[in-house]
C-alpha cells in the first residue's frame, strides 16, 4: 500500500468516526494549515529557507513570511457533553506536515492532541482539569511561528483555577519517547495575576527528574508580562533554564545533554491595528551553554499589513539574526514582500493568499555553522538567495 493511498484511509477513517459521533451535543472543528508553491530564483531547487543554525540553541524561531519550507495543516475535533453540572470535553488533533512541497511525502498523519478534559468538578470548580497527549501553550509570536511557553506532552493536571491573584495551575508529564524516556516534568503556574491598568503577569515554574543512565535533573523558570499602551500589545518574557528543562517549560532532551547546560532569554513583542495599518514586531536576546559551548544570539525584526482595499493589502517583513559561537559571529538579514488577498484588511484577519518574494543575505560564519551543504541545504557556498511562491494560510 502505497503512502498516499494508506494516509487517505487514515484520514477517511479519522472523518468517519468523527461523523458517527451521536452525543445531542455538537462537534466542534476548527484547524490551521498552510501550503503553496515555492521555487529559488537562482538555482531552481524547490524550497529554500533561510534560518541561523545557532538562533535555534534558545529556540528564538525564524522569521516565516515567505520562509516556510514546510506544507501542511492540524485539524482539531471537539465533543462536548454536560452531566450534574460538570462539562466534559474530549479533543483530538490529527496533524500532517511534510517537509516538501508535495504533503505526505515524509510524515504521515500523526496525533498532536488526543485528550479529555473536565470542568466544574466540585471540590476545583473554576479549573479545568486535563489528561492525556495535550497543548498546553500559552501565547506565541506568530512572526516567528514559535509559543514561547509550551508545556506540552502526554500528561496529566488542571488549569485556570481562580486563586484572588491569578489562575493556578499544575501539570505532571512523562517523556515518551527517544532521549526523554525515564524523565518526569513537573509544571507550576500561575496566570493572569492581574497588577492594574491593564498589567498582567504570567509565571511558570518547571523541575524535571531524570531517571534515565545519566540521572539528568533539570529546572526553568518563565515569567511574562503583559500589557496595552496606546493601544498596542506588548509582551514580555524573562526565562531561563538548567539541565533537561527547556525555556518554554518542557523537555530538554537529547544524548549529549548534561545538568551544567544553561539558557537564558529574554523577548519583547509588540502588536496592533490602527485604521488600515497593522503589524508585530520582536525583539530577542538570549545565551545557550551546550556542552562547554557558549552561544549567544539576537533577533530584530516584524512585520507591518496595510489593507489597500477591503480584500487586498500589502504585507512586508523584515528580519535580522546574530548568533555568536566559538568567537565567530554567523549572521542573517532576510526580507519578504507580499501582495496578498484575504476576506478582510486587518493584519490578523484569514484566510489569506499571498504571493510573495523573498530575499536574504548571510555571511560565511552562518554557512560554516549550518555544516557542510550551508545555510540552504544546497552546498553552493552562497551567501545571498531569493525565493519566491504562493502560499495560503487559514486558521479556523
């Protein structure tokens, strides 16, 4: 049986027993993908991205208008049912990516969420509590397509239960495969701690134990604080983490991890609509100590939507990146501009379908850092590169 054929039984059955759900309550779908068509002005190879090898040390993300080399989508289904007061959901999420153009071509459907989650239990009643493969994320830069907090992973806990000064949360997770075998996490948060005049804070507090061979122990510490000036969001984090603990409170797993290993970082973005214009912007600052190898890295970018019309605007981005290890310093400047159509002007509003041309120049340090094909994967030793394509984006 062929990939293709086995992955369309996959997904008719997925479809299948999604429809044959019975409950008098309604299913609740919703999702996001994106896909299009993408080619290398200069070579011809039918994808390049471009990235810094050492801005993924602190998970700093990249700058993905135009710069996505990966297609396809998740799909989130929902079943909701009501009994003595207590709401009770169920939540699955098939997902599909592929890291070529074609979808399927190397991954599959897999399962992103497969979950149960109860509401209204008496002696917690404003919490939700949770068990199963869940996302528990909370807030991304969509810019860089990275959440800077993602407790997530096959687990167990509650969220949301109102404390006076904010809404506490627990969660325990066991790693489930690979290097993360035998590691336990624990998750301690409390959100939403509400400072006044429109302040917010955001804490989480994470401890792993190892019990693998090497007995890796880890720890983090996340805080993030919100707030509206101007009519502008901003949002910032202050993070740091040890050992098998990651920045965005999960697992730091891998062979070569040891409990000296430390990162810190700190991000500041800022988003918002005014009139016809809209736009993020990012700021990053963070270190990474991997065994005994230092790496610091920076990013300074956004990106600005103005609606020309109510179903056509104008989007470009821009993007910088620095990442310093060994005493060389790789760096990267990439820009996009995008003729796009959507159903609304605002610079949040989906689906959107854009056409696009992308730009980027790097220096040598950044193609000796990305290893022995260079920064695109090609091996041609440039250092300059332009994309172009079309891609639709829809969250639902």
């Amino acid at each position: 049986m062929t990939r293709k054929i086995q992955t369309a039984l996959q997904l008719g059955a997925l479809a299948a027993a999604a429809m044959a759900v019975t409950s008098a309550q309604a299913l609740d779908f919703g999702g996001y993908f994106r896909a299009g068509p993408q080619t290398q002005s200069s070579n011809g190879h039918a994808r390049n991205c471009y990235d810094l090898d050492g801005a993924g040390k602190i998970n700093a993300g990249h700058y993905r208008l135009g710069n996505e080399c990966n297609t396809g989508g998740e799909f989130i289904f929902s079943q909701g049912s009501k009994l003595n007061n207590v709401d009770a959901k169920f939540n699955l999420m098939v997902d599909s990516w592929s890291a070529g153009a074609t979808p399927n071509t190397t991954g599959g459907v897999g399962i992103a969420i497969m979950s149960a989650e109860l509401k209204g239990i008496d002696i917690l009643p404003d919490a939700t509590f949770f068990a199963g493969k869940v996302r528990e994320r909370r807030q991304d830069v969509h810019i860089l397509d990275h959440f800077f907090t993602d407790m997530s992973g096959v687990g167990a806990g509650f969220k949301g239960q109102s404390i006076g000064a904010g809404e506490l949360g627990f969660g325990f997770y066991r790693g489930d495969a690979g290097a993360n075998t035998g590691l336990s996490r624990f998750n301690l948060e409390v959100q939403n701690i509400a400072l006044g005049a429109d302040n917010s804070l955001g804490v989480v507090v994470t401890a792993v134990s190892g019990k693998d061979a090497n007995q890796k122990n880890g720890n983090a510490l996340s805080v993030k604080w919100a707030s509206k000036v101007a009519g502008l969001d901003n949002t910032v984090w202050a993070q740091t983490s040890k050992g098998t603990a990651s920045l965005n409170g999960n697992f730091n797993g891998g062979a070569t991890v040891t409990s000296d290993d430390a990162k810190w970082r700190l991000v500041e973005t800022i988003n918002g609509q005014s009139g016809k214009l809209g736009g993020q912007a990012v700021a990053v600052i963070g270190s990474s100590k991997d065994a005994g190898v230092k790496t610091d890295v920076t990013s300074l970018g956004g990106r600005l939507s103005y609606g020309v019309t109510q179903n056509f605007k104008l989007v470009g981005e821009a993007g910088y990146m620095t990442a310093k290890a060994g005493g060389t310093t790789s760096k990267l400047t990439k820009f996009t501009i995008a003729p796009t159509l959507s159903t609304g002007p605002d610079f949040w509003t989906r689906p959107e379908l854009r056409l696009y041309v992308t730009t980027a120049k790097w220096n040598g340090a950044a193609n000796a850092a990305a290893g022995s094909t260079g920064l695109t994967g090609n091996g041609d030793n440039k250092t300059t590169g332009t994309s172009y394509g079309v891609q639709a984006e829809w969250w639902f």
